[in-house]
C-alpha cells in the first residue's frame, strides 16, 4: 500500500510537469502573438525595476509567462531529483528527466536574453525549438512512468525492421525543420504572406520572395510531412499483419490525425487573419498540435530503438 502511494505521487509529480511544459510553451506563444515580449522592458528577472508590474496587458502577459516558468522550473527540478533518487537504476528515466531539466534551463536563458538583448528572428525562432525538446522529453518520461507500472506493453520482443525505424526518425527530424519554418514565419510576423487558403494569394505557386515565399514553402513542407506520416502507416500495416501487435499501428495512426488537425488549423489561422481574438486563439491551438505532433514523433522513435 505504501508503494502504491508513494509510486502514484512520483506519477502525479511527472504528469504536473508535462502539463506544465505545456503550458509554459503555450504562455511563450501568447507572449508572442501579442507582441508582449518586451511588456516588463529590459528587466529580467524584474519587471520594469519591480516585483510586481505595472498593471498594461503586455507587462501582465510577459510576467504571467516568467512566472508559469518559474513554477515549472520547480516543479522539472523536483522531478529530476525524485527520479535520481527513486529510479537510479533506469537510466532512461534519468535521461528523460535530465533532458527535461536541461531544456528548461536553456529556453528560460534564451528568454531572459531575448528581453535584455533583442535577438533576430531566426535565433527566436530556435527558442520555440527548445520549448518542443523540453515537452518532448516530458512527454518520454511520463510514457515510461506509465510502461513501469504496465500501463501499455510496449516493451515486446518483437523487433521492428530498420526500414520503419529510419522512416520514423527521419520523418521526426524533418518536422524538425517544418516547426522551425512555422516558428519563424510566426516571429517574423508574416502570416499575411499567403492570404486565402489552399491557394497562397489566389495562385497555386506564387511569387516565391519574402513572406509568401516563407509561408508557401511552409504549407508545401506541412503537405510533405502528411504525405510521410501516410506512407509510414502503411508500412507499419503492412508490418503488423505479419507479427502480432506492436500498437505502433495506433500511435501511427493519431500521428497522421493530429498532422490533419495541423493543416487544417493552419488553414484556420490563415482565414482568422483579420479578426485579432480568433486569429490568436487559432494561433495557440495551431502550437499545441505542433508540440502533440513532434512530441509524439519522439515517442515512435524511442519505441522502435527499442525494438530494433
């Protein structure tokens, strides 16, 4: 009994920091879209030379943003070092946890940097990035919780074929690049690039410099990675109907839905442009399935390494 209670508080310790990766990446994108990245000036950790803020809505967004991240800086650390001093015989654990916490300590340097020396685009854009591997590693860690304590059996002898398993790390590595494109255009401020959707300012190719350019080239990669994710349900069908079940046919299959709900809630924060509320909201569910997308991709990775 004491186990079981001790075992359910480590799981409600690892599960609170996933959500709250979460939720610092989604106050980091608020930040953002509202052009409060500057809210509380140059100060860092201060806001504006205080405690507490000046009552405007970009110093409350930015220092609501500092202060999600704080917390969940404890929380990341306490799971690490209950991880270390429970678990030191998974080393899994211990590279998820301390992925996690190293994560975390660089996207919280990359913001305070950001406040006091503004950075380019480019280098922001890298700071959405780091949010991702932080969750990501949260997410691996909460997956390997729930395998510990037989959850799901995903740890099976039965090997996956390198073809599936190279198919599935590069297709992660390539969301690499279409988050970092998405993240980018979103820093650069130039959704407006493309107007209308599917087609980018009524033309199916159009003129290929500067924010169209930027945008259409990120909608081709969105397009390119659906086409990935449907050849790689395929062959993991294709594999499973002559193995018993592995369950990656079903994490393949919420891979290729959550790509769909990308697109489609891309296509939504194109048509929202000109209402700013909407365009905002569209604009943080837009992050969150990208953060679902990539964090899952990882969790595919891992299971088929393991099984190779």
């Amino acid at each position: 009994m004491i186990l079981f209670v001790v075992s359910l508080k480590h799981r409600l310790l690892v599960w609170s920091s996933f959500i709250g990766m979460f939720l610092v990446l989604l106050a980091g994108a608020l930040v953002t879209k509202t052009g409060s990245g500057l809210g509380c000036g140059d100060d860092w950790p201060l806001c504006n030379g205080k405690f507490i803020p000046a009552y405007t809505l970009e110093s409350m967004i930015e220092y609501s943003h500092r202060m999600i991240t704080g917390v969940v800086g404890i929380l990341v650390l306490a799971t690490y070092i209950v991880i270390r001093k429970h678990y030191r015989g998974h080393r899994e654990a211990s590279y998820y946890a301390g992925g996690t916490l190293l994560f975390t300590v660089i996207q919280a340097l990359m913001g305070a940097a950001a406040v006091m020396w503004p950075q380019q685009p480019a280098v922001m854009a890298l700071h959405f990035g780091i949010s991702l591997f932080a969750v990501a590693s949260s997410m691996l860690l909460v997956v390997w919780m729930r395998g510990l304590h037989g959850a799901q059996d995903y740890r099976t002898n039965v090997t996956v074929p390198p073809s599936i398993r190279f198919l599935g790390w590069g297709i992660w590595l390539y969301s690499c690049g279409v988050v970092y494109l998405g993240a980018y255009i979103r820093h650069t401020e130039s959704e407006a690039g493309c107007m209308g959707w599917p087609l980018c300012n009524g033309q199916v190719i159009p003129y290929l410099g500067g924010a169209s350019g930027i945008v259409f080239l990120h909608r081709v990669a969105a397009a390119v990675l659906l086409i990935l994710l449907i050849l790689l349900l395929l062959a993991v069908k294709n594999y499973e109907t002559r193995v018993r079940s592995t369950g990656l046919t079903t994490l393949v299959i919420g891979l290729n839905l959550v790509v769909l709900a990308q697109i489609l809630s891309g296509a939504w924060l194109t048509l929202a442009m000109n209402n700013h509320h909407i365009f905002i909201f569209a604009s943080l569910v837009h992050n969150v399935l990208a953060t679902l997308l990539f964090s899952m991709l990882a969790v595919f990775g891992i299971r088929t390494w393991k099984r190779r």
